[in-house]
C-alpha cells in the first residue's frame, strides 16, 4: 500500500510488502493507524464511492507546511494466483486519486471509470458494499448488538448472497435459455454421434482433414507470429527513434530555453540601454536648443553691443568736445571774469566818484541858493524869529528825511549782509549738490557692476536649475521604468502561484501597516531566503507555495491580522509560520563534495531558523538523481538535484521539466534589486530635490537681488536727475544774487550822498539860525558864494569827466556781464549739464551689462559645446552598443525562429512516429487477436515453420486451404457448440451453489464457537414468517430463502447450562460471538485478505488467547493484517508494523518483534 495526502499521512508512505500470513499494526491512539484501513477502505468500498467536494477535502491531509492538493491511495494486488482473470500480470495496481475537483481511478497506470474498478474486484470475488474482509472498529459491538433482521441483512451482504438476489432474475432467464439450449444442444449431439459413425466410417479423411487443418493453424499462427514480432521490431525500432527524436528536442528545448533567455537579457539590457541614454538624448535634444537660442541671443547681443559702443563712442566724444567746448567757455568765464575784476573796482571807484561829484555839486548849490536866499529874508520874512522858526521847521523836516535815509540805507546794508550769507550758503549748498552728483554717480556705476554680476550669477543658477531638473527628470523617469519592471514582475510572480495564495499574500500586506508594532513587518518566508542563484531551483520546488507563507512572531499577531483580514473582506488565502507555535525537526548536517544540507546554502536570521527547519531541515542537495537515491538510502534525507528533481527517502522521485523562467525565486530576487535600485533612486530624488529646490530658491533669491538692484539704479537715475535740477536751480539762483547786488550797492552810494546833502543843508539852517536878519550878504558870505560858484564850475567839469569814464567803464562792464549772464555762464551750464547727463552713463552701464550678459552666453556657449562633445562620444558608444544588441537580438530571433522550426519539425516527425506505432500497435493486436482465435496448436506450431520465408508461409496456407476445401460439408461447429453449452451449464451450477453457501454458516458458526469457547457451544438461528425453520432445516430449497426475517444466535459458554440467547451475554461475550459469527461467514468462502481494526478491544486474555489462534490457523490458507493494543495477537504474527505521529503527520515502518511489544506496553502505560 502507498499513500500521499490523505488524512495524516503527507508524505509518500510506501508500507513494505506484507507476510502472506498475519500481520500486525500497532501505535499509539490517534498515529494513524485507522487512517491506514480508512485509505483501503477509500479504494475498494462503495462506502466512499461518491464523495461531495467537502467529503474530498476532508480526506486531504491538513497540517503544517504547504497545502495538500491531492491525496492518492494505491493498493498492489498479488496476482501470481490469477485472481484477478482480466488481467494477466503478476501484480496488479489499483489507484484512486482525490482532490479539490476531481476523482480518479487507475488500474496499471490507466485511468478507468469506477465500475471498472468494481467489476475487477468482483471478478477476484469482492462484494460491492460493507466487504466481510475489512472489519472496522466498532464493527464487533454493531454486530454484536444488532437485532436479528439486521444480522441476516449483514449475512448476505457478507456472504454473497444479496450478488444472488440482484443477479436471481437474470440467473434464472439465463437458465431457461440454457435448458432449451440444452435440448437443441442433445439433439445437435445426437446428429453428432450419427455423424461421427459416419466419420469412423471416413476415418482416413478426417484425419487427412485434421492434418491440413493443424498444418493451416500452424501455418497462420506462424505468419501472425512473424508478422506479430517484425510489428514488435518495428515498434521497438520506432520507441528508439522517438527516444532519439525526444532527446534531440529536449536538446532543442534546452537550445530555445537558452536562446530565449539570451534574448530576455538582451532586451533588458536594451531596455537599461535606452533608459539610461534616454536622458542623454533628451539631454543633448535641450542643449541643442539652447546652444540656437544662445547663438541667437549672442547675434542679438553683439549687435545691441555695436550699436551701444557707437552710442557711447559718440557720447563720449560728444562728451569730450563739449567738454573741451566747456574748458574754453570756463577760461572764458575766467577771462571775463578776470577783466570783469580788474575794471569792476575803478568802475566802483568812478560811480562813487561820480555819486560824490554830483552830491558836493548839490551841496555847493544848495549852499550857493541859500546864499541867496539869505538875501531875500528880509523880503520873506517879518522877523528874525520867524526867520529862525522857519529854519527850525526845516532842519527838523530834513532831519526826519535824513532819519528815513538812514533807516533805509540799514535795511539795504542788512539785505546785502543777508545775500551775502545766502550766498555763501548756496555756493556750499553748489558744492555740496556737486559732491552728492559725484556720490551718485559712484553708486549708480556700482549698482550697475553689481546688476552685471548678478545677471551673470543669475545665467550660471538657472543653468544649474536646469541641469538638477534634467537630472531629477532622468531620475524619475528611471523610477518609472523600474517601477514598470516591478509591476510586471509582480504580475508574473502572481501567475506562478494560486490566485487565493496571491490575494491572500497582497491582503495581508494591506493588513500589517496596522501591526507595525506587532513585531510583523509583513514579510514572508520568500523575503528571508537568501542565497546563491544556482540553489533557487532546488530551494523552490522543496518549498513550493510555503515560499508565500507570512511569518510572525506568534499566533496572536497571526489572528490579528486575520481578524483585520476578515474585517476588510480582503479576497484570497492566508498562511502563517507563527514562530512561537512551530514544532520543527533538528537540524541534520551533512556535506561533501556530492552533496549537503539544504540549510547550509541559506543567510537567515538565528530568529528565524525554527521557520527554515520546518521546511528544509530533512532535505539535501545532490548532484544527480543517482547520489540522491543512495544519499536518501544512507543518510534518511529527501533530496533534490539543482535541477528541481526530488527524491524522497521512501523511494518516491519527482521531477521533469521545469521553466526556469517562472522561478518564483529569482523574480523574487530580481524585484528585491529593483526594489533597493528604486529605494536608491528615491533617496537620490530626496537630495535631487532638495538640491532643485535650493536651485530654484538661489535662482529666486538673485532675481530679487536683481530686481533690488534695478530699483536702485531707478533710483540712483532719479536722485541723479534732482540732483542736477537742484544744482542748476542753485547756481541760477547764485548769479541772480550776483546780478541784484550791484543796485543795491549803486542805491546804498546814492543814499549816503544824500544824507550828505542833506546834513550839509542842515548845517546851513543851523548855521542861521541866530544870526543877524540882514538884507545883504556879508563879504564872507560873498566870498563863499563866488567861491561855491567857482567850485561848482569845476567840479562839473570834473563831473562830466568822471561820468564820461564811468560810462565807458559800465559799458565794457555791462559787455562784460552781458557776455557771462547770456551766453558763457549759460553755455558753461549747458555743457556741464551735456557733461553729466546719465543717459551718457545709462549708455554706458547697458553697454558693461549687455558685454557681460554676452561673455555669459559665450561661455555657456563653450559648455554646452563640450557637453555636447561628451554626450556626443557617450551617444557613438551608445550606438555601438545598441547596434551591437540589436545584431543580438535579430541572431538570437534568428536563432529563436530556426530552433522552433526544429521543434515544429519534430512535432510532425513525432505525430508520424505516434501514427505509425498506433498503425503498427493495432496491427500487433491483431495479429495477437488472430493468434488467440486459432484456438489450441499442434505441440510443434511454435517452431515448425519458423525457418520459412513469408512466401513460402503463403504458399504453404495456400496448399492447406486447397486440400481444406474437399472438407466443406464437415460440420466444424458442433463439438464447440456442446462445449459453449456445457460451459454456460456448469457456470449457472456454480450460480445456484452460491445460494447453498449461506446454509454452511450455521455449521460453520458452530465449528468456530468451539475452538473459541472449548467448553462452550453455539449454533444460529434462521428465523421466517411463521418461524418455522430454523438451523437444522438447512435442506430446504433455496427459494425458501425469501421468507427468512431475521438470524438469532443461541450459545452457552460451559456446555451444561442452558444456553442464551445474545441479548442475556455481557459486553465481553457479545464480541465474540459476534467475531465467531464473522469467522463463520469467513469460511463459506475464504477471501485472498482479511483486514481487523481491534477486534480484541473487547475481549478478555483467555479470549484474545484464542482468537489469535484462529487468526493463526486460518492464516495458513488467506492474509490477515490487524491492529490491536494487546500482546497476544503478537506472538502469533509473521509481520510487524509501527505507526508514528511525528509533526502531525503519520509514518509507518517495518519494526520487530520486540518492538512491536514496546508499542503495546508503552500505550498501554499511557491508557
């Protein structure tokens, strides 16, 4: 028997040939040991002839380690006896195979339908239902205990006899026909019998006849034997082809797997290629357009520059004549001013002169008038006192106008003191407006270097901006590809393993961000392997679907995550290696230079090794299937090749071909380094961000600074502009002060002579006053009078002289002044303003700008042409290499299309072959079909006629069929006829015998009680309708059988007391009458096998004493294979077998003696 996946037992468990004789099972409660029985049961009864798909998962091994898909039963039958008719092998492989959705029998390795399966048992002579030669547990105390219909229903359907009754019609018409057939079949031999006198008579024909008719059978038996075996050479020679054909497409395979995976590599090599040159493209495609755009703005430049430097150029000599014009005017003004000195004193000294001339003349003639007037005083007035009082008025009249002079000449003093000090101050303020023009000018030469080294810092961040945003462009655009790569891995690792293992693994990932702190980082057993690729293979095929098992902590975080799970409605399975919960075998070490442990070949944490030997502690890798099987023989390990063959230690190997493309562990590997390239890149991101940002933030910053430094010169511009408006304003003002003087001084010189007129007026009224009022002058007064006379003659010559001078003077000066006021002060003011214009030095400062912008652009110009240059030489390299894979690719779809065509080619050639051995395997079967059909052969048929050729074979039929013909009217058919019908006779007695078995349990039971009960006696009961049979009316026909209801048993344990019927019999009594019953129906017709589940429970010592000897005698002649927990079916035993239950899964072995009886006292111990 051997069994894989069903109930307790997981792995193949192959139990050794058993004794033909008694054999014994034991182990402890719950290893398994009616799980052994249940796994015969399962292939032979009809009990579990149709199971529901619960049913089928419930006989799926369920424990630790992956899931169990298919459990497989299969019994080897010993056919050396010819049980089994149908089938001529020495033995026989029944097979039935369960799991989720489907269920199987095989018989020989070909699948067949049930019935076939039921319809070879009962040709061995199995019953379909409940079959008497398995009895289960509990089966003793039911029958035990049964009521009497019960037991009669149990008696034919262990005794046969329902076959009977189902088959009774059918036997019956059978018979029928079989005794009309007779008849025809009497009187066909009857005509036989006449014809065989007739045949005496002819002796020498029919055995002339009898001689070409063996001749012929030899003959054909011959040819069909030739034809038979040149089919089975031809057959033989076409396996040797297909073998060459197979191993030549397995070399292909091999060929198109390795050209296939050459051209996988090639395209993500072309892929990296052109993702990591995408960037250079793009790159160089920017740089292109920005070299145009800077070579047009530089053409934009150069000529804004020209045109710029001719305006300055002419500025600045517009500059430079005006301000050689402006140093001519200035020596002019100089000149002017100069000659405008030297005649100004003497012009001064002339106008005073002439201001006092006029006034002694005025003087004089005041003098001289009232001189005169003295003399008419007496005229005038009365008296001397009104003389006097008149002059009193007078002085005090001109004495008030000499008061008014005064006060006016004081307040033209005080405003020409006041003009003087306003002067002064506007000549600072002149010069002071001067100083901030020169300030001005030194800061708005400033802002305009410092907006030129802005504009150029500004240029130099932006390109620095753009190569971080590239850079982060190339960088994203990588964790796209990557992320792609990623996405269609992951999608391909979900095809390599159920879609609910799948949801289940991406359900939990969902579910662990809730437990971070539950020591579960969401992590399953494929995440922890680590190591060298050339194990994966082997690792995947021990692993299998464990690989997507998640491993936490402890149980509680597992249930956690499934409540969480169950909450969210998350589709798929889980699994769970909780590490607080698993029991895990020792580690087993072992290498040399053939083999070693698979856990050697791991890198894991020392927290995870219980996971790591729950999965891998019992295997080994080996280098071929040879060392595997004898490493799996010497050291107890399941082994596995590099390639993905196992073979397990009980004898099993599995293996064939595997797509090394769909390795769970190497797209697992493959992502994991995508995955770290992504985290590398993300974190690369970070700092490409980070710095784009500082980029943009300095490039922002600048812009400020610039946009400030613009606004600075704006206002250096205007402060410039208001501050020459101010100066001019000033200076305008400074010669208008000039200008106003001069009238002021002239009406101040003016003033004073009159107060000099004036007091000399008074000094003659007061010189009257007192005097003597005469009419007539004194000589004195005469004397004065000439002499004022004289004096006014000559001083108005003298008058006329100096006013003659001063005229010619105060035109040379008014020239003079005229030539300063209107023309040089102007001109000079006009130039200096022409001088100091800003757009002079706007010109200027946009001329440094743009000349700096320029030798900006000229320099980015010469980067961008050596990164050019660079991205050029990387681009040929790139192009040679993308050539270089694309020469690879098309060799290797070359290569790809040429080896499918080969194996398309070797399809075809298989496809004949397989129609050629079906044409040839038909031709052989018939050729065996003919050979059957000839019926028995002469002894010498087998090598009479071997030497012959075929012709000669034909020749020889040919002359056997002539000579046949004299024979036609010969009936061939009537001995074969009276044998068919004798067979078909003899078969129907055999059918009815069967109805006689049943009659044998009584004496049967009888027997069997007393070798049990020595002392004792025992008999059945038959019981019908009107309870008139019983045992002893074993005579009566066989239809009788129809009215019995029911089978009582009587017994008695010492043979003196009356005896009891079963119900009077304690629980011990009960099961042994009932294994009598069973013993009795098992001598009607003994089976090839028995099979007992602890039927001894029950049983006392002296009992099961005895039953073990009847399981010894009646051994001799059938197979037994019980199970029990006490010693005394042991000491009968050919055969022992224990069962263990390590790891929840149960393992059965070959022990001895010894050890069977420390099983049964070691369970024993423990209850």
């Amino acid at each position: 028997v051997n069994i894989s996946g069903f109930r307790s037992y997981r792995e193949v468990t192959s139990i050794d040939s058993f004794s033909s004789k008694h054999n014994v099972i034991v182990g402890r409660n719950g290893s398994g040991k009616s799980n052994f029985f249940f796994a015969i049961q399962f292939v032979l009864s009809d009990e579990f002839s149709h199971l529901r798909s619960e049913q089928r998962m419930g006989v799926l091994h369920e424990g630790t380690g992956p899931r169990i898909n298919t459990a497989r039963v299969e019994i080897v039958f010993d056919n050396t006896d010819r049980r089994i008719p149908a089938i001529e092998a020495t033995e026989v492989r029944v097979v039935r195979q369960v799991g989720q959705k489907k269920d199987q029998y095989y018989i020989d390795g070909k699948m067949v339908p049930r019935a076939e399966v039921v319809n070879l048992m009962e040709s061995a002579g199995f019953s379909r239902s409940n079959p008497y030669y398995i009895v289960k547990q509990g089966k003793i105390n039911e029958l035990a205990t049964a009521p009497d219909s019960h037991r009669l229903k149990l008696l034919r359907e262990v005794a046969g006899t329902r076959v009977y009754d189902e088959r009774k019609e059918e036997s019956l018409k059978i018979l029928k026909e079989t005794h009309n057939k007779t008849q025809k079949i009497e009187t066909l031999l009857s005509y036989i019998d006449e014809r065989l006198k007739t045949l005496e008579e002819e002796k020498e024909d029919l055995k002339e006849y009898q001689k070409w008719d063996r001749m012929k059978r030899s003959i054909e038996y011959t040819i069909y034997d030739t034809e038979a075996n040149e089919t089975r050479k031809k057959l033989e020679r076409l396996l040797d082809q297909r073998e060459e054909l197979s191993t030549r497409q397995t070399k292909v395979s091999s060929e198109l797997v390795e050209v296939q995976a050459r051209g996988v590599r090639a395209s993500a090599e072309q892929r990296k290629l052109e993702s990591r040159f995408k960037g250079m493209k793009e790159e160089k495609e920017a740089l292109v357009a920005e070299q145009a755009e800077r070579f047009e703005k530089k053409a934009e430049l150069s000529l804004l520059i020209n045109d710029l430097k001719e305006d300055v150029e002419k500025e600045k000599s517009g500059r430079n004549r005006a301000e050689d014009v402006l140093n001519q005017v200035k020596a002019d003004i100089r000149e002017k001013e100069e000659e405008l000195e030297m005649i100004t004193p003497k012009y001064q000294r002339l106008v005073e002169e002439e201001s006092a001339l006029s006034s002694d003349i005025r003087i004089a003639e005041t003098r001289s008038k009232e001189l005169f007037a003295k003399q008419g005083h007496k005229d005038q007035f009365k008296s001397a006192e009104e003389r006097d009082s008149f002059l009193r008025r007078e002085i005090r009249h001109i004495t008030r106008q000499i008061n008014e002079i005064e006060e006016q000449m004081k307040d033209i003093e005080k405003s020409l003191e006041e003009e003087a000090c306003e002067e002064d101050q506007l000549t600072t303020h002149v010069q002071e407006l001067g100083v901030e023009l020169q300030e001005n000018h030194i800061r708005m030469d400033k802002a305009s270097a410092e907006h030129g080294r802005l504009k150029q810092e500004f240029d130099r961040a932006m390109v620095a901006q753009l190569d971080a945003t590239r850079e982060e462009k190339e960088i994203r655009e990588q964790l796209n590809t990557i992320n792609g790569e990623i996405s269609q891995m992951e999608q391909q690792m979900r095809y390599l393993a159920p879609r609910s293992v799948t949801n289940g693994v991406e359900g939990v990932r969902r579910v662990v961000q809730w437990f971070r702190d539950n020591n579960h980082d969401g992590r399953i057993l494929l995440d922890l392997i680590d190591c060298e690729p050339i194990y994966f293979q082997a690792v995947e095929v021990t692993a299998g679907n464990r690989l997507l098992f998640h491993v936490v902590s402890d149980d509680r975080v597992a249930m956690k995550i499934m409540k969480q799970f169950n909450m969210q409605n998350l589709p798929g399975e889980c699994n769970f290696f909780p590490i607080n919960r698993i029991v895990a075998p020792q580690r087993k070490d072992y290498q040399d230079a053939d083999g070693r442990a698979i856990l050697d070949v791991f890198d894991y944490d020392e927290y995870y090794d219980a996971v790591f030997r729950n999965v891998f502690a019992g295997t080994a890798i080996v280098r071929d299937l040879h060392l595997g099987a004898r490493f799996a023989r010497s050291e107890g390990f399941d082994c596995v090749t590099l390639d993905g063959d196992q073979i397990s230690k009980r004898g099993a190997l599995t293996g064939g071909y595997i797509d090394t493309k769909r390795s769970k562990l190497e797209l697992h590997k493959s992502i994991r380094l995508l995955q770290a390239s992504r985290d590398q890149l993300l974190a690369t991101l970070g700092e490409i961000q980070r710095k784009v940002n500082e980029k943009m933030s300095a490039v922002e910053k600048i812009q400020m600074e610039i946009d400030k430094a613009d606004n600075d010169m704006r206002v250096y511009k205007q402060q410039h502009r208001n501050l020459t408006e101010k100066k001019r304003c000033a200076s305008e003002q400074l010669h208008a002060m000039g200008r106003n003087r001069e009238p002021k001084k002239a009406q101040l010189v003016n003033l004073r002579n009159r107060v000099r007129e004036f007091r000399a007026q008074l000094e003659g009224y007061e010189s009257q006053i007192g005097s003597d009022f005469l009419s007539q002058l004194s000589k004195f007064e005469q004397a004065e009078c000439e002499r004022l006379q004289r004096e006014i003659l000559e001083k108005k010559q003298k008058l006329d002289h100096v006013a003659k001078e001063r005229n010619a003077l105060e035109t040379i000066k008014q020239r003079l002044e005229n030539q300063l006021t209107t023309n040089l002060l102007r001109k000079r003011d006009s130039l200096t303003a022409k001088i100091s214009d800003i757009a002079v030095d706007e010109k200027r400062h946009n001329l440094q700008a743009e000349s700096a912008e320029l030798n900006s652009v000229i320099q980015r110009l010469n980067e961008i042409v050596r990164r050019i240059a660079e991205l050029d030489e990387c681009l040929m390299e790139y192009d040679e290499s993308a050539e270089k894979l694309n020469r690879e690719l098309e060799d290797v779809q070359e290569q790809q299309k040429d080896l499918e065509a080969q194996l398309a080619d070797f399809s075809k050639q298989a496809d004949i072959i397989f129609t050629k051995q079906s044409t040839l395997q038909t031709k052989r079967e018939e050729n065996v079909k003919k050979i059957r059909e000839l019926g028995s052969l002469p002894t010498d048929a087998f090598s009479k006629y071997q030497g012959m050729s075929t012709k000669q074979l034909d020749k020889k039929l040919a002359e056997c069929m002539h000579e046949l013909k004299k024979y036609e009217n010969v009936n061939k058919k009537a001995l074969d006829q009276f044998v068919q019908a004798a067979s078909q006779k003899e078969d129907l007695t055999k059918r009815m015998e069967e109805q006689r078995r049943s009659q044998k349990v009584s004496k049967n039971f009888a027997e069997v009680f007393q070798k049990l009960v020595p002392e004792g006696t025992g008999s059945l009961v038959i019981q019908t309708k009107d309870d008139s049979l019983d045992s002893s009316q074993s005579d009566q026909p066989i239809h009788i059988m129809e009215n019995f209801v029911g089978i009582g048993i009587k017994v008695s344990f010492n043979g003196s007391s009356e005896t009891r019927e079963m119900v009077q019999l304690s629980g011990g009594q009960k099961s042994l009458v009932a294994l009598a019953l069973i013993f009795a129906i098992q001598k009607c017709d003994p089976a090839p096998f028995y099979l007992f589940d602890e039927i001894d429970a029950a049983l006392d010592s002296q009992h099961r004493k005895a039953v073990a000897d009847m399981i010894h005698e009646l051994s001799e002649n059938a197979q037994f294979i019980t199970t029990t927990f006490r010693p005394e079916l042991l000491e009968s035993a050919e055969k022992y077998y224990g069962v263990k239950f390590r790891n929840k899964v149960s393992h059965i072995d070959v022990v001895t003696k010894e050890q069977a009886y420390d099983f049964v006292e070691d369970d024993t111990t423990h209850g």
